[in-house]
C-alpha cells in the first residue's frame, strides 16, 4: 500500500514544484542587471543640502566633474533589463529623455539617448555603460544651474 500512496501523491508534489518554479522565474528573472537613468538639475549653493540617496553612489564625483555642489533629482527610472533591448522615457514638466539600450558583450550597454525640452530635440548622444562605470554628462544650462543626465548599473 505505501508505494501506491506514494504514486498517487507524485503528480500534487510534480504540479507543486512546477508551479513554484513558475511564480519564483520571475523574481529570479528580475534579479538581473537593473539600470537606473535620473535627470539631475545642478546648482552651487552655499548651503548644499545632501544629494538624493539615488546620487549618493556618485556625488563626489558629480562635484569633481561638474564642479556643482547640490543635485536634485528631476525624474528617474529604474528598469531591469530583461530583454536584450529595452525602451524608456522620462517625462518631466519642461524636460524629457528617451533611453533605449541593448545588452551586448557580458554586462556592457549601448544607449542611445534623447533629451527634449518640451517636443523639442535638443541632444541626441550613444554612450557605452559598464558595471563599474557610470555614466553622467552634461545637459544644457538651465535657469541658475544646468541639467546633467546619469545612467549607472545597480
């Protein structure tokens, strides 16, 4: 009688270990690669506030290129990249950027990106993305400050 018991439980524990598989591949899809894009205004102040805890990784050397002192986070995007390509935007009130990256050798990226100010275009760049090494450049001047885009791997 045990053996027959035990065949007869077999499917429930088959269908059991499938269906776990099927809600962990998911998570354990999402626990790849994840790029974070932000639109950062700049400014020097003479009181500086702390960075946004996003900024915190890289600050200092937002400061030492850029030679600006407090950073405040426009808009931001955390996208896991799940697919060999991927497409985003950033919307904001007056400024926009549209990213679209594609994996190629290991953990590198290709983007391309986009900033808009309103409908209008007004970079249009491809930067290479490592693991190790963040990207940030300079967007155009605005108000008492300038606009510098960030992508980096988290």
């Amino acid at each position: 009688m045990r053996p027959s018991s035990l065949r007869s439980g077999f499917p429930v524990v088959l269908l059991a270990a499938t269906l776990l598989l099927f809600c962990a591949a998911p998570m354990l899809k999402a626990q790849g690669e994840v790029i974070w894009s932000g639109l950062v205004y700049a400014t020097n102040s003479p009181a500086p506030q702390p960075p946004p805890a996003q900024l915190a990784r890289c600050a200092a050397q937002l400061t030492r290129v850029f030679g600006y002192n407090q950073f405040e986070l426009i808009n931001e995007q955390q996208r896991h990249m799940e697919d060999r390509k991927e497409r985003w935007l950033l919307p904001g009130k007056e400024f926009s950027l549209r990213v679209s990256g594609e994996r190629e050798e290991g953990s590198e990226y290709l983007f391309r990106l986009e900033l808009y100010r309103k409908d209008r275009l007004l970079v249009r760049t491809k930067a290479r993305l490592g693991a190790e090494s963040p990207i940030a450049f300079r967007g155009p001047l605005y108000d008492r400050g300038q606009l510098i885009i960030v992508l980096l791997v988290k």
